[in-house]
C-alpha cells in the first residue's frame, strides 16, 4: 500500500493561500522552502492542508526522533498541562526538573550535573559561559563546517557565512576555528607512519602557536559529527586526540550534541563512539519530541562554576517540556529505538551506494545510524560542488511526497533525519522517489514543481 498521496498539485490550493499570508505578514528572513502547510503529523507521515500526505526524512530537522505525535509524550504532556504549565524552576521549583536531570546524568559519559534552558543555541551559550567560569579564561576553539545556532556567541561559533552571518557582523570576539577532519575533503595530508585522525589534531597545536596561546583558551566546541556541516563523520583517533591536548592545557571540551544525540547516531550520543568522556555535552532537539527544551550535561565541577543566579532565565526547564522529556527518555529504555537506528542506516546507504555505482553525481555517502548524508559533486576528481543539483532533487522529492533538507557548507548534501519510528515500507516508498528524482536531475531532465528550495537548504 502507498504512504504517499498526492490529491492535488504541490502545493495544493489552501497551502497558496496560507503562503499568501505568509509573505504579507511574516518578514522574509523567515523564508518557506517546503511549499506545503502541514495540517496534522503522527509517525513519519505528514499531511498537508490540502489532504495530501508527506513521508518525512526530515524530522522537524532532527527533532521528532521518537516520531510525530507519539502517544506517551502527548498524554505526559497533557498530564502536566492539567497540574500547571510554568512557575520559573528558580522562583517556585518542582521535582520533575532534577528528576530529568538524574536520567541525564546517568546516559552521558563522565556527567554529574544537568541544566535546562529553552533552545540548542542557548545550551551552548551557557556551556561557554560556565566553561569562561570555570577556567577564567576568554578564548573558544569552534571548526570550520560546524553549526551551533543562530544567537550572539552560537552564530559567532558557526562557520558558515550564508545565510546565517551576512550582514550580522560584528560577531562575539575571542572565537578561533580550525579545520575539522573531513575524510571527503582532507584539510590535511599526513605524514609518513601518521594516522590522518593525529594529522588533523595537530592542526589544533598550530593554532596555538599562531593564533592564539593554550592558556587563553577556555573551551573547544565539536559536533562529534558535523551536522549542518554534511554530516561529516570523522575518524576514531580524531575526539580523542583533540581531548588529550584539551586535558593537557586545562581546555574544557564541550560535545555539541543538538543534532547527533537521541539515538540519531544509533547511539544515544555520538561522542560515545569515541569512547570520550566530554566536560560537557550540549543537547536540544530530540531531547524533548518538538517542546522547547535544551540542556547542559557534564562534569559538576565545571558546571558548578558559574555563581548562584549567574544562569536561568523565565523559561528553562518548563515543566511540561521535562514531562515530555521523560517520555522520550522512556521510549529509549529498551534499546528498540538505538537498534532502529542502525538499521535505517544501513537501508539508506545501501540503496545510495548502490544508486552511486550508476550515477556520476554522487560523490559520498556516509554517515553513522540514521544520521546519513549523500553529498552531490559535478566532478568525482575535483570534487566541485554541485548545490543546484542537490536543490533540484529536494524540489522535485517535495513536488512527489517526500520531505528531505540539504547540508554542508556548499548546500550540495542531502541529510537524513527521519523519525525513528518510519516502517520498512515508508522508507523504501521514499527512497523510491529520491532515487528517481536524482536519476532524473542527473541525465538534466528536471523541471521545477515546487516552490524555491532556498529554506530547505538552508535550516537549523
């Protein structure tokens, strides 16, 4: 039985009335790139106010790892909607908070202590603030390809320049970035007898030496793989090498985990395939099925560091965001979900890599769990970015039921981040569509269906 049904063109006649509305009321800064309005959600399947439906890879970028509208986070939701919605944790707490943040403790390597706050990017503020705490120092070490958010010190952190920076400058000062351990696209050839992990490690020491001293630097922000970056998996000696020079020169080393944790890399966290123990973890998205929730985990020294009052806010740490949260901590329990994982990846890349055997346009596929990217070049020798095919294959995939983004810092990787829960059956049904969309786009027959694509290239 088909998933995908299409009673209209895309987008159908009330999702271009809501567009309409949309342009005139909503700045432009906050582009649409799927042209469809979403009327309900559960699983992976999306439909449109129009009746059409959607198999989503997307995942409200990374957000619904336990599925749309999952039952038992709904009914904890509700729960907790009935006893009250918000007092401020600091003015009138309630037990929930620490409740969360014990479960937390216990899934994170090496971690003591928990905090909430309201989004990813204003997670990994608060790391940066406790670690400048913690070590009196000013300086970050962030990478170039790395994605952190879009306020002041994130968006300072982040590397890529559209359509996030442009315009925005001046940015946070004292932020340094080195090149990250890219396979694909080598910053770095290793010496003789070198593991090519070591080799871009050592670029880590050249900043210290040209950049900025050891003993200034108060943190070092990664993503344990790059996410908006490409999805960039780097190699198992890399984490911990970095480690080794941060424990040498007192550096606190912080794990951004927004897009890589909940079981996305078939992990709970990806930084436990490196078998690092990290100072602290910066963790959003999934964490909380669509509630706005973040959290700092990590050692209780450096989170203790900051003075009494010196964190918080209105919000953080809502109660009826950790009620949800614990619901989605209950769904991983079992294991279900982390082993789901490693096999909607091995699915994707086995029909990609497959679909790279015959088409030119595929450059790389990679990845860890379901955290999959396939990366599109116009040359396999050169490796030049092919941006406007990738958006193509997007436009055309969104046009036929399938909601898929793009990565990297070129625009020209298509990402995965489906719902966990999507069945065998969903998944080859997209695929299906994906695959014909780049067979398509790659013998340049394609015509565009949908609207622009710039947003979907382009989100958190």
């Amino acid at each position: 039985m088909a998933h995908i049904k299409l009673v209209t063109e895309v987008p159908g006649p009330v999702s271009r009335a809501m567009a309409a509305r949309h342009e005139r009321f909503v700045p432009r800064g906050l582009s649409l790139g799927f042209p469809a309005f979403i009327r309900e959600a559960e699983g992976a399947m999306l439909t449109d106010v129009d009746g059409n439906r959607f198999i989503d890879l997307a995942g409200g970028v990374g957000v619904l790892n336990v599925g749309h509208s999952d039952a038992a986070v709904i009914e904890a939701a509700r729960e907790q909607l009935g006893r009250f919605v918000h007092t401020d944790y600091t003015v009138a707490p309630y037990g929930i908070y620490a409740e969360v943040a014990e479960r937390l403790v216990s899934l994170v390597p090496g971690a003591e202590k928990a905090a909430f706050f309201n989004a990813g990017a204003e997670a990994v503020e608060n790391a940066i603030k406790m670690a400048r705490a913690y070590t009196g120092r000013k300086a970050v070490i962030s990478f170039e390809g790395g994605f952190h958010g879009r306020t002041w010190m994130a968006l300072s952190l982040t590397s890529k320049t559209e359509p996030y920076k442009k315009g925005f400058l001046p940015l946070a000062s004292e932020v340094y970035r080195i090149p990250y351990a890219s396979p694909y696209r080598p910053p770095v050839v290793p010496r003789e007898g070198q593991s090519f992990g070591e080799a871009c490690a050592e670029l880590l020491d050249k900043a210290f030496a040209q950049y900025v001293a050891a003993g200034d630097v108060a943190a070092l922000i990664l993503e344990p793989i790059l996410g908006e970056g490409g999805f960039v998996v780097p190699p198992e000696d890399y984490l911990p090498a970095l480690k080794a020079r941060c424990e040498e020169h007192g550096i606190v080393f912080i794990a951004d985990e927004v897009q890589t944790g909940f079981g996305r890399t078939g992990k709970m966290f990806a930084v436990e395939h490196s078998g690092v123990e990290p100072d602290l973890v910066t963790m959003a998205k999934s964490i909380a099925a669509g509630m706005p929730l973040s959290a700092v985990v990590g050692r209780a020294e450096v989170m203790d560091a900051p003075d009494p009052g010196a964190l918080g806010g209105t919000y953080p740490g809502n109660p009826v965001a950790l009620a949800s949260a614990a619901a989605v901590l209950d769904r991983f329990e079992d294991g279900e979900l982390l082993r789901r994982s490693r096999e909607i990846g091995d699915r994707i890349k086995e029909r990609f890599t497959a679909l790279a055997e015959r088409v030119d346009l595929i450059g790389d596929v990679r990845g860890l769990g379901a955290m999959i990217a396939v990366e599109f070049v116009g040359d396999r020798e050169t490796k030049e970015p092919a941006k406007a095919e990738a958006s193509k294959v997007i436009e055309l995939a969104a046009g036929r039921g399938v909601l898929v983004l793009s990565a990297g810092v070129y625009g020209n990787c298509i990402r995965f981040l489906s719902p966990l829960v999507v069945t065998d059956e969903q998944l080859d049904e997209a695929l299906d569509v994906l695959e014909g969309c780049v067979l398509e786009v790659a013998d340049g027959r394609s015509t565009p269906r949908t609207a622009d694509a710039t947003a979907l290239a382009n989100p958190t």
